[in-house]
C-alpha cells in the first residue's frame, strides 16, 4: 500500500505479511522464516501517530470502485500542512487475487484513487477501473475485505433493518463503515443466524463449530434463545448476550459481523475456514483482560489461516505472542510525517515490560513516573556513596512505593548483608 497526502501522513508505503507469502526483499532481514503467524500484521504506535489512518487508507482504496454509490461520505481526509490544505490525497493498495476472486491464482489487481477536494466537499474517486462483475454483487465472496473500528458496537436489528441498511450503503461499504462511521451497528448474530438453524443446516452448523473454536474457553455459545437474544454459557450460568461484559460484547460483536458477512457470500458447500481475504481490527485488544491478550491472536490466526488478518494494539501483552516480521511501527518522529518501519529488536516470547522499555513501545520506564525519579535519586545516592541509599533503593525496587518503608531491621538478612558489603571500602 502507498498513500499521499493522507491525514496525518505525507507519504507512506507498508508491505505487509499475508498467508503463504515467500521471503522476498521486503522481508529478506528476517532470520526465521515463515513466521509462526503468517496471516497477521500489527500497527503500533502511540495516539495520534497514524495507526487508525493506515487501515482507513487500506479499506478506502478497496472500496472506491463503488465510491459514488457506496454510502460513504469522505470528510478531512485529506492532509494538512502550516500552508493549509492540499489539494488531493492519493491511494494505492495492491492485492493478490485467488480463484475465489474470480481470477488467476496469484494474479495482480492494483486499486487506485483519489480524494478530492471541491469547496467544503471531498470526493472519494478511483483511478481506474480494474475489478470485474463479481465486485460489483453484494453477496459474492470475491474480493472480501471487512473492518471493524475503535467505536464498533452491536444492536438489536431485525431482518427489515438489515434490508433497509442495505439500501442506504453498498454491501462492500457496510462491511467497512465501522471504522469510518462511530455509531454504526454491527450485524448481532441474532438478526441472521436463527434462520440458517432450518434453512441451511450444514452452514449454521460451521458457525457454530467456529465460534466456539474463536471464543475464549471461559465462555461458549450455547445455540438457545431467549427474549430474541442468544445466551452463552458462562461459568455455570447462562448469560443473554447483552448482559455480557463489555470485552465478550466487543469481541463476539465484529466475529459475528464477520461470520455474517463469510456466509452471505460464501458459494454453497464452500467450507468457511477456506475463506480468503482481508480482515481489519482497529484496537483489538479493547476491554480485554491481559491473560486473554496472550491468546486471542494466535487463536484468530490459526482458526481462520486463510485470512489476512490486520490489527491496531497498545498492549505489550499482544505483542508479545508475535514476531518483529508481524509487527510495523507506526513512529512520529521530527519529520513531517510519521514513519512505518519493523522493529530491530525481536519480540517474541518478551515479558511486557522488556516490550514496554524497548524500541517497540520506547517508554524509559514501566513504573509510575513519580516513584521512578524517587528511584533515579536514590540510585544516584548510592553512588555518591549516601550512608543507606543503597538499602532503600533495593527496598523500594523490590517493595515499590505503595506502603511506608520498612525498618532497616525488618529488612531481610542477604539485603542488610550486601547493603553492608555496598559500604566497605
């Protein structure tokens, strides 16, 4: 992908990982190939660097064949600079086809657009037409690309909903909206799935095996209805799906969007783990507890192998089940534009804070930063050689600061012993 002129980003350019892909130039620094997670890619970066931007950029330039009808309105795409606005920004996504797309397999498609600027209304326009007639139908599985926001949400939503939404947005936008639009709806497994319990047994029994392979093993789908509203077992209860936490709401929410969207074009007896295409996820780890972090990727991953899966992340933990030929960051620098780069540093395997004080997130220290300049003077204590300094540094490194000190005498004995040893001459 290249862009110009994008928001925050003058230029960029991101080559990224995708399943079965060989060790070509882009990826000729990386040692241990393929990766273990050959189907994901992770944004870095702090707030405001461009992460979010970069997976706006991949769906705007899949999705502007059908710009003029999509549903989709642009609004300050386009980047501005201390001289004001420019007048255009620029897109270019290439993408492997495969025969699910209707072409040859590893065949070429270049997406190409622009946005345009006309008084107070930008304009979202393709280059070139480069896409055939399978693009064009709703429910066809050729080139599938969804992605999901930070704000995305789920709501009740009848079939008549459904239908009526339809009308206002093109399929291809609607699977996208969420990352554009902040109180778009994502389809609840409710509105659709109870109708395929009938009509379509071997597909609603598909998603109901790769649910429960995708949830984490504290919860599972139960397949009953109450009230319209599906219950998930949890514990030993049975919990209705909008009484669920606000991570098991989340996360269930865009893997059911998404499982909508993989049956509605899937071909008959098309299995749905054979599913290829793009999957975007911007700030995945939302409302997450840490011992799930550790999992959820490669579980996605692995479930659906076929995916090209594309995240956005603040969480060390994440990243830590991933290989720096996974990870990009996304770092604003003294330029005038944020620069996409992998890390040097390897980072699989690494406890949070060796990747909270490496180049990957940068901080100087994982502690709070009023302790850790308490910390920095005592150690600079110690070395002026400060009667002490040296027992109440290691005290309150091993301690921390929430409660008063101990007395020296309720110090352990190998402390006072190398305290005093930190004191002989």
């Amino acid at each position: 992908m290249k862009i110009r002129d994008l928001r925050v980003f003058r230029s960029a350019e991101v080559d990224l990982l995708y399943p079965g892909r060989e060790q070509d130039e882009p990826y000729s620094d990386i040692a241990r190939w393929p990766p273990r997670l050959d189907n994901v890619n992770v944004f870095l970066g702090n707030n405001g660097s461009g992460k979010s931007t970069l997976l706006s950029a991949i769906a705007l330039s899949l999705i502007s064949p059908i710009a003029p009808s999509s549903g989709y309105r642009p609004r300050s795409l386009i980047r501005r600079s201390n001289r004001g606005q420019v007048k255009n920004a620029e897109l270019a996504t290439d993408v492997i086809l495969h025969e699910q797309d209707g072409g040859r397999e590893g065949e070429l498609a270049s997406f190409r657009a622009q946005v345009r600027r006309r008084g107070d209304i930008e304009f979202l326009q393709p280059s070139e037409d480069v896409v055939d007639e399978p693009f064009f139908e709703d429910d066809n599985s050729a080139f599938f690309f969804v992605g999901y926001g930070a704000s995305r949400r789920t709501e009740a939503l009848s079939a008549g909903d459904i239908a009526t939404r339809r009308r206002a947005r093109a399929v291809r936008y609607e699977r996208v909206a969420s990352l554009f639009e902040d109180h778009f709806a994502l389809t609840p497994l409710s509105a659709w799935l109870p109708a395929w319990k009938s009509e379509n047994p071997g597909r609603y029994k598909q998603i109901v095996n790769l649910l429960n392979r995708l949830l984490p093993p504290s919860i599972s789908f139960t397949e009953e209805l109450e009230d319209g509203e599906y219950l998930f077992g949890f514990r030993s209860l049975k919990v209705p799906y909008s009484a669920l936490s606000d991570g098991y709401r989340l996360y269930i929410g865009w893997i059911g969007d998404l499982l909508y969207h993989l049956c509605m074009g899937a071909p008959s007896g098309f299995k749905l783990v054979q599913s290829r295409g793009v999957v975007m996820v911007d700030e995945v780890d939302l409302h997450i507890h840490p011992a799930w972090q550790r999992t959820i990727i490669p579980i996605l991953s692995r479930t659906l192998s076929n995916i090209q899966f594309i995240f956005t992340t603040h969480s060390p933990l994440l990243v830590s089940t991933l290989e720096r030929s996974n990870i990009y960051n996304v770092m604003l620098g003294k330029g005038p534009t944020p620069v996409v780069s992998r890390p040097d540093e390897e980072t699989f395997g690494l406890s949070a804070d060796q990747l909270l004080r490496s180049e990957v997130f940068g901080l100087d220290s994982s502690r709070d930063p009023e302790f850790a300049e308490k910390l920095r003077g005592l150690s600079q204590a110690a070395e002026r050689g400060e009667s002490g300094a040296a027992l109440a540094y290691l005290r309150s490194a091993s301690a921390g600061g929430g409660e008063d000190s101990p007395e020296p005498g309720e110090a352990p004995d190998w402390l006072k012993r190398f305290a005093e040893r930190s004191k002989s001459p």
